[in-house]
C-alpha cells in the first residue's frame, strides 16, 4: 500500500514527540533552588492637602505684607568703640558712629527728650519735653504722665537717690518715687514750680536747681534755700557736682556758682570767657577736679581758677553741652552736633566727628547699664551707638 506524503509528515512528527518523552524521563531532575528571601514594602501612603486640619496646611502669604529686610550694622560698645575711618564704630565713609534710633513709632511718649536717668535696675527713664516720662527697659516702653504719678509732663529732671528712690523733676513741681507709691512734694514753696536739675551730696543731702527760684537744698526734714549770690538771683540753674573738698558747684546760663562747706555762695569768675559765654555742666572726674562746659569749650576748675584750652586742645572753642561718666568713672562730654571727646590722662581728646546728620541737635549723653552710649535730642528721640 503507497503512503502519501501527508501520512510520512504525521509519523515524523510523533516519533519526535515520543523521543522527547523518552528523554524527559532519562534525565535526573536538577534541584530547586530556595526563592531569595525579599524585604516587604507597603505600597506609599497618599495625603490630599485638602484633608490635613486647617493647622498643617500650607499658608499662603501676599508680597505685599511680608516685612521688608533692612541690613542693621554690627552691634559696637563704647568699650570697643575707635576713633578715625573704618574702624569699630564708625563708618567706612565719614567717621561717624552708628546707632540705632528709638522714638515714638518704637513706643517712645516724645522724640523731644529733657531728663534722663540709668537707674541701678538697668531701667531707663527718659523724660519727654511734655508727653511724661517713658521708661524703657530694652524691650518696650511704659510712660508715666500727669494724671498717673506725675505733677507735670515734662520730665525735665530725673534722679535715684542712695536709698534707690527715684527723684522727677518736672515743669510743675517734685515727685519721689520709692517703688511702689508716688509721693509729691508741697511744703516747699521753691518747688512748686519747675525743678531743671537734681543730685546728692556725700554727706546724703539732696541738692536741687531751678529755673527761677535758686538753689535748694534737703537734709532730712531741713530745707534750705539759696537765691542770691553777689547782690545777684541765682538762677537757670542746669547742672551741680561736688568738689574734692566736698564743696558744691552749680553751672547756670551765665555763671559757674560754688557753695562751701560753711554755705557761703560764691560765683567764679571767668578771667578768658568772652561776653554771652554759656555754662552748660559741671562734672567731677576720678580725681576731684571739677570740669565745666561751655559755649566756649571746656574748663578745669580749681579754686578760683577757671583753666581753659590748654588741658583741652581738641576741645578748644566748642560748646561743651554735656559731661557724663561711664561705668569705669572715665569722663566723656558732646557737642550739640554729637561730637564726642574723652578724658584722657588729664587731657580731653577728640573721639568722633559729628552726627552724618546735621539736623539731629543732641542735648545730652548717657551710659546704660551695659556702658552703651546713648544720644538724647531734641527732635529725634533717643539714638544708641
């Protein structure tokens, strides 16, 4: 019998398979290897914004109310503080110093400032020229003002004395702060009306300048007032101190006053002042000269003697409107235009220029309790270098 082709195809074709099955079952199985152990990971968790409490969402804020970045120089103490172009405290420009401004927009009562005062706290109390008197503790301001402890809102004189009561001096009389109360004096009639200048003795007597109503002077429960000197009313009385001998010396508008021990008021002439010469302040220094500031520089007093110029080159023929100590006791005076000069082995040396900014008029200068320097003005509030 003949065999097509188509029956030769389908008997190659199960030979083959057969031959696979046969080999199949020949062989030896291999063995299984182990799966390789695998870390289990959770599929990521999905968080919708929308979902989150309101705390953790995202806050969207518009340009406009994000603050603006001001670059602020570099914090300088009067300790570190030079003199001369690009070096600490001054600018790469001009010399001048910087300093940071405070006034009303920070909280201060007046950028017109009168009295000023460092207490031992390390408070500052900063008198206004009739807004009250601001206290500034470097964070913010309280002010206190007539109504709330105060005679008067112009805080033209301000003092702690030895027992740490604060003495305020205003337009309108005398006010002791202990702490707690405030007490108003009106048994003594000089001073029911403006108090320009306060300060304390050795001996613990309180000491007292007015504009018009002289000197006065309290010793416990004694008061004494001095008015006359030389057939002449004292008066316009801005700054006191007392001597090495422990005698008094009072700088008025156009004399330099003393009162001994034996209370004998005297006035010291001034041999090389020239006619409208203005007193401005007295200070005594480490050693127990008296110096004095005037519209025509700076002087050391002794005795009868009023020295000018040659103890104070650098000095000569500026107005001297301010002469205050550090905390190491080193005497430092301005001029109106913040130019600062130091006492320096008996001689007044220039420290700085004057303020870039010609219309900022200063009227005195103070050390806080870290022996920053500070500028009272009479427009601009208060600026710390």
């Amino acid at each position: 019998m003949a065999i097509t082709k188509n029956q030769l195809f389908s008997h190659a074709l199960e030979i083959i398979f057969f031959a696979g099955v046969l080999q199949l079952h020949s062989c030896k199985p291999s063995p299984i290897e182990p799966a390789t152990a695998r870390e289990h990971f959770s599929p990521p968790g999905i968080t919708r914004i929308k979902d989150l409490p309101d705390s953790l969402k995202p806050m969207f804020i518009p340009v406009g109310s994000i603050p603006k970045l001001v670059p602020i120089p570099a914090r300088v103490t009067p300790s570190k503080l030079s003199t001369g172009d690009n070096e600490p405290g001054t600018t790469a420009s001009r010399g001048s110093l910087y300093y940071t401004r405070y006034t009303t927009e920070q909280g201060l009562a007046m950028d017109a400032i009168a009295g000023t005062l460092c207490d031992s706290r390390g408070l500052l109390w900063l008198g206004t020229q009739g807004s009250g008197v601001s206290i500034f503790d470097g964070r913010e301001f309280r002010t206190l003002y007539a109504g709330n402890g105060l005679s008067g809102n112009v805080g033209s004189a301000i003092f702690e004395d030895r027992a740490g009561r604060i003495w305020l001096g205003s337009h309108a009389g005398l006010d002791i702060y202990d702490g707690r109360t405030f007490r108003t004096v009106t048994n003594v009639p000089a001073l029911q009306g403006a108090v320009s200048v306060i300060d304390q003795d050795s001996k613990g007597r309180m000491w007292l300048g007015t504009p018009s109503a002289g000197i006065v002077r309290i010793s416990g429960s004694d008061t004494t007032i001095f008015d006359v000197a030389e057939g002449r009313r004292l008066s316009r009385i801005r700054k006191i101190c007392e001597g090495r001998s422990g005698d008094m010396y009072f700088a008025s508008m156009s004399d330099l006053i003393r009162i001994d021990g034996r209370d004998s008021v005297s006035i010291i002439h001034d041999p090389a002042g020239v006619p409208g010469t203005e007193y401005w302040c007295v200070k005594t220094d480490p050693s127990g000269d008296v110096w004095m500031g005037t519209s025509a520089g700076i002087a050391r007093v002794r005795g009868e003697k009023i020295q000018y110029t040659s103890l104070a080159r650098d000095v000569e023929r500026k107005s001297i409107i301010n002469i205050v100590a550090d905390r190491k006791g080193v005497l430092w005076s301005c001029t109106p235009h913040g130019e600062l000069f130091r006492l320096e082995n008996g001689t007044w040396r220039r420290f700085s220029p004057p303020l870039e900014d010609p219309g900022i008029e200063v009227i005195s200068i103070l050390f806080d309790a870290q022996d920053d320097l500070w500028f009272s003005t009479q427009s601009h509030g208060m600026l710390k270098v």
